[in-house]
DNA sequence: CGAATAGTGTCTGTGAGACAGTATTCT
DNA sequence: AGAATACTGTCTCACAGACACTATTCG
C-alpha cells in the first residue's frame, strides 16, 4: 500500500488586484497551453519542488516570469483542492492574491495581459471564479483593519487617492474627514516633501507607507 | 523538461484545540512511524487522492482515522511548504484547525493523545511551532467577531460558560454584562428549554447556537 | 468670480467598559 | 445568614459619521 507514492499536482494560482478608475480589477492572462487554452484564466503554474523554496517563492517566480509582474504584497489566500477543478486530475492549487499599481500592470499588457473589472471577472475557467470571490473577501476583511489598500496606489499618493483605494476595495463611500482623522492617528503615512497638482483642482500633499509591509491597526478605518 | 512529473509531498495538519480548566488546550498525539517517532506532534497524514475528495475530507478522516475525533468545526488555516519542515524532502501540508469540547478528546486518550496547554505547546517537531501559533493566531482574531469560541463548548452551555471560551482564546478579561448585552444582541444563541444548576451557586439557563454553524458578526464581541 | 478639490472643526449617536445593585440557590 | 454565582440597570467615555466651514488652485 505505497500510497505515498501517488502524489497530486501542485500548484500556484495568483489573484493580481489594481485599481483603475477608482475601481478594483482583476488581472488575467490568455492561457496558451490546453487545458482551457485561449481562455484568460488566472496566473498560475506549478510549483517546481527544485527551484522554487516555497509556494510563495512559486508564487513569486510565476508572477515574474509568466506576467513580468512583481507584486508590492503578496499574501497566500487558502488552498484549492479535488478531483473537480481541473480535467488533468486531482489537483491542488495553493492560491495567493497580489496587489499592485496600475501602472506596473500597464506596462506588461504585451504579455497577453487584461485587466476585468469585478463585474466582469466572472465565468472564467477551472475554479478561478471561487478563488477570485474568496480573494476579494479576504481582501475586503483586511482591508478595514489594515493598509492593504495602500498596495494598490503607487509608492507615493495623496489622502484622498487612498480614501479611494479604500472605498474601492470596501465597496463603500467613507467619511472624508474621519478618514484623514484615522489615518493620522494611526500613523501608518507619512509626509512626502513634494506635492501633487496634476488632476485635481487644488495640488494635495503626498504621502508614502511609513513603513514597507504592511500593518494591521487596533480599529477599524 | 517534464518537470511536471516531480510532485512535492502533500499532507495535511490538523491543530485541534479544546478547553479545559478554562484554558485554551492544544491537542497532540504521538508518533509510531518516524521521523521523530516517538514524539508528540500535531495529527497530520497524507492526502490521498483516490480516497479524499478535498484537502478538507482528508483532514477530517485523518482526525477521524488516527485520533477518532470529529471537529465541531474544521477550518483551513493556510498551507505551509518547502524543503526544510520535513526531512523526506520538499513538502507541502495544508493546516487546518479543528475546534470540539474537552469530552470529546477526553474520551480518546487511549489513542497516544495528550492536551497541551498554550504555553507548554512548544517544541513540537517539523515546523508544527510555527502552524500552532499561526492557527492561534488566526483564532484569536476570528474570536472577536465570530461565534468561533462556542465550538469548544459541549451542544449545551451557560453564558458565562461562553464568555470563559471567549475569555480563554482572546487571552483577556471581558465584562460580563456587556458580553451578556451584545451576545444577546447578536441573535447568535438560543435557550434551552433545561436548566443547569452543576457547579455553580445559582442554576444559569442554558444556551446553544442558533445556527449549526459559524456566524460572522458586524460588531466585536 | 465660480468650480472643484483639499483639508479642519465641531456636534451627536452608538456601542463598549465600569460598576453598582438585585436575584436565586447552596451550605 | 452569608457565600457564590447569575443577571440587570445606568453612567460615562471614546470613536465614527455627519456636516458645515475654510483654504487653495484653475479657468
């Protein structure tokens, strides 16, 4: 009874998130190999035990070199498995979200690249409409306690541009006021010394994460 | 390049935890086959493909095969990888905690299991160190706005019974009349008809969940 | 000037902690 | 009666939302 032998197919599937146009998009790729081949599916691959150290260094890999992305966090969401979710056999696929710029997305739309609005981030191939759904409620959990948003925003970004990405992110409208009250106190930004005038009305001062990853706060924002 | 054909081992942990004497316990079992026979670790085994739909039913029949246990509730944690958790070589083992009362666990000890309270879980083998505090961790969060805690109670419980297992996963005191409030609030248990008068001065009225299972609160408990 | 966005000050409602006080059972 | 725990009522403080108000730039 060697079952130990029979091994499963490991996998990495991640949910690239950005922002544009104050709404939160789901980035996906044009499949070139079978199964599902020409479809945009999630970017993914396998897990490649000699190379990669871990799934998240997988992860990683797959992200740069399939997409030439790079993402600013990148978080492991849960893992996916059965025999349903891909016609090649029992699979499981270790799913991560990934969160970046609009721009960094910008630049590698050669690579077969789309960006769907949610709305639109629907009937895509094997489970990826589960793992996205899951992605984005964790995403939208974690973002009331935390400074998930902020890695949707390039490095430096005005108040308001942040109130955005948190109200993309949340689904809904926050306070103005409360807003720059909160996000003071906690202490998560700083002060740039530039300021932004191109499109809005009045220039805003800038601000970058105080500090590189993120943080999660003791209330809610 | 078939490098496919290299699948990494795929197991699952599972990190049952239970109150007793009011303290947050973490059930262990010891290990027959090595490596590290002999020593306690968390309850964990291969996924088998062809017997286990999902990481999860493999999850629940380990608990069930080795331990003979049932959760009250399963929940996947997240998974761990790479080269260095396991000398066999690169592994993946998807965690999951699984939450059920002490008479349940009480009743198998026969099978090589012991509880380990908080503080004494430490140096288990692999990296189960490391996926014991990640599921607290998790735990711990999810406690304060979720009926979490109540899986750790018999079907039958007091309100003070209740606010113990808050009080024991959150690691701190909380008021009792507000709990009382918010609790009853919350809509998220219902009365029994029976009375218990065991262990206390005055007999409290019972309680159980309303719905079978977790709920997810709008406010903190 | 008016439009538009940035940013501030203040009021108010709600919910959670504190805590006193009442209720019920046991020895 | 007194101990012990169950349960209730009320005060207060802090925080989040609402919203009015000022500030700065552009056309």
């Amino acid at each position: 009874m060697n079952q130990e032998l029979i091994r499963p197919i490991l996998t990495v599937d991640i949910v690239v998130l950005t922002l544009h146009e104050q709404r939160v998009h789901v980035v996906v790729q044009k499949r070139d190999k079978p199964p599902h081949a020409g479809h945009f599916a999630l970017i993914g691959g396998y897990v490649r035990p000699e190379e990669d150290v871990s799934t998240a260094a997988a992860a990683a890999r797959v992200l740069r070199d399939k997409a030439g992305l790079t993402a600013r966090l990148l978080e492991q969401l849960m893992t996916f498995s059965g025999t349903e979710r891909d016609p090649r056999g029992w699979s499981a696929s270790v799913a991560y979200y990934g969160l970046l710029p609009y721009q960094d997305v910008a630049q590698q739309v050669r690579r077969n690249l789309k960006m769907l609005p949610l709305d639109r981030a629907t009937g895509l191939p094997f489970d990826h409409d589960t793992i996205v759904s899951k992605a984005l409620e964790r995403c939208r959990r974690r973002a009331a306690y935390s400074s998930l948003p902020a890695f949707l925003l390039p490095i430096a970004f005005t108040q308001s541009a942040l109130r955005h990405a948190y109200e993309a992110v949340l689904g809904r409208a926050l306070n103005d006021s409360a807003f720059r009250r909160k996000i003071d106190e906690l202490r998560v930004i700083e002060p740039l010394a530039g300021n932004v005038s191109k499109a809005t009305a009045r220039p805003a001062q800038l601000y970058r994460l105080g500090r590189g990853h993120i943080v999660e706060f003791d209330r809610t924002v």
